[in-house]
C-alpha cells in the first residue's frame, strides 16, 4: 500500500517508471478490462483524481481508500500493480453490486465503470449526448461502427467522429473528461488489428450548436450537412 498520494506519471517520469518487465498492473482471473481502464483512467492524468479523494454523498470510502491507496498511488509510485490489490477491489465491487461474478469473469468496462462510479462512489455522468432529440446521460462513449474498408490503421479521431456521425450523435456540452472506449469484439475477432491513439482530439464538428466555418466561403456556417 501507498497511503501518501502520488501525482500522476508526466513524460521522462513515465518511461522511467512505466516501461520495462514487471511493470503496469498485473493481470489475473480475467482482470484485464479493469486492468486497463484503471491504467488508463489514472497513470498518466489527474482528470479522475476527484474519485480518490472527494467525499461524494453516496461515496463508499472504503472502496475510494483500496482504489486510492492500493492500487493508484503504487501504480504511480513504483509502476506496479500486484494482482491481489486488484482482487481486493474486485471483491468489494462483488459485494456492493449486483453481480456475483467480477471476481473470476470477463465483464465489459463500462459496466465496471458504471458501477464504480454511480452506484459506489455518487458521481455525475460525464458526459451529455443528444440523438434524435433525445438527451442522455452516460460515464463512457463505446465506438459503434460498421468495418469500414477505407480504414485499415485508424486514429482514434477518425474512429470517433465516424462512430458519432453513424450513430446521428453530438455532444450537448463540452465533456470535463471524455471517457472513450475503443470497437472490440472479443478474442476471436478484431475490427482493428492497430489504432493510433490521438494525443489531442478537436471536438469542434461534435458539438451540439456550435458556430463552424463554411467549407466553402469561410465565413460562419448557417446549415450542416452529414
């Protein structure tokens, strides 16, 4: 355990204590969606750290202190994990939820993600769609598309604004953290055999009413076409 906090890894930092043999977090009993969306969610980024620290009405603080002290501030402290801290959490969420099986199976991310954040720990969704003048909203965004041939090796730009256009969706605000869950479809397939990840992601054409350039005469764009 690693009670102190830890700030997140940054750069020369990162390589230094992220990469090499025995490193990340250690996978184990079907772990691996959890594995990387903990990775993901708090290694390298301080944008989530409200779940480890903020006391939210609903807020279970035993499940926030295992997050917290046993798996986010080791991770960015010495850059391991062991699975047992995992199992830990894995546990609690068995307990707390009502699922029997996040010790031993396979479950999607967002369903961990959904249940970690609404129902133990009480945050607001982060993110506020709009489909067909329907608003909803949700913690994650799951890329829905059908195979594209003209995409072979897709950045994560590319896989978003296709998935948002297909699905006729847009974004009622500007997201405080973009939560983006990459197309897969289990061990016998792969719609992607790469994706090159986006280091920055313009959100300009998703966005619900935002003023745009016309295409063609530059000026303010009064009408859009799919």
């Amino acid at each position: 355990e690693a009670p102190e906090s830890s700030p997140p890894l940054r750069n020369e930092a990162a390589v230094r204590v992220l990469r090499g043999r025995m490193k990340g977090i250690q996978g184990h009993c079907n772990s691996c969606y959890m594995d990387a969306a903990l990775f993901s969610l708090f290694s390298c980024t301080s944008v989530l750290d409200s779940m480890l620290f903020m006391p939210f009405p609903r807020c279970d603080r035993n499940v926030q202190g295992i997050l917290r002290d046993e798996i986010v501030n080791p991770l960015r402290r010495t850059g391991f994990v062991r699975a047992s801290s995992v199992m830990h959490l894995r546990e609690q969420l068995t307990d707390k939820g009502q699922c029997s099986s996040f010790t031993n199976a396979e479950k999607d991310p967002e369903e961990f993600l959904n249940l970690i954040m609404q129902q133990i720990l009480g945050i607001e969704p982060l993110l506020k769609l709009q489909s067909g003048g329907q608003e909803q909203e949700c913690y994650c965004y799951q890329i829905f598309m059908d195979k594209q041939e003209d995409l072979v090796v897709p950045d994560v730009q590319q896989l978003v604004e296709r998935s948002f256009l297909s699905s006729d969706l847009k974004l009622v605000e500007i997201p405080s953290c973009f939560i983006i869950q990459m197309p897969r479809f289990g061990k016998e397939y792969k719609m992607f055999s790469k994706i090159i990840p986006s280091l920055e992601l313009d959100i300009t054409d998703l966005l619900l009413d935002s003023p745009r350039e016309c295409c063609l005469c530059g000026d303010v764009a009064t009408l859009e076409c799919s």
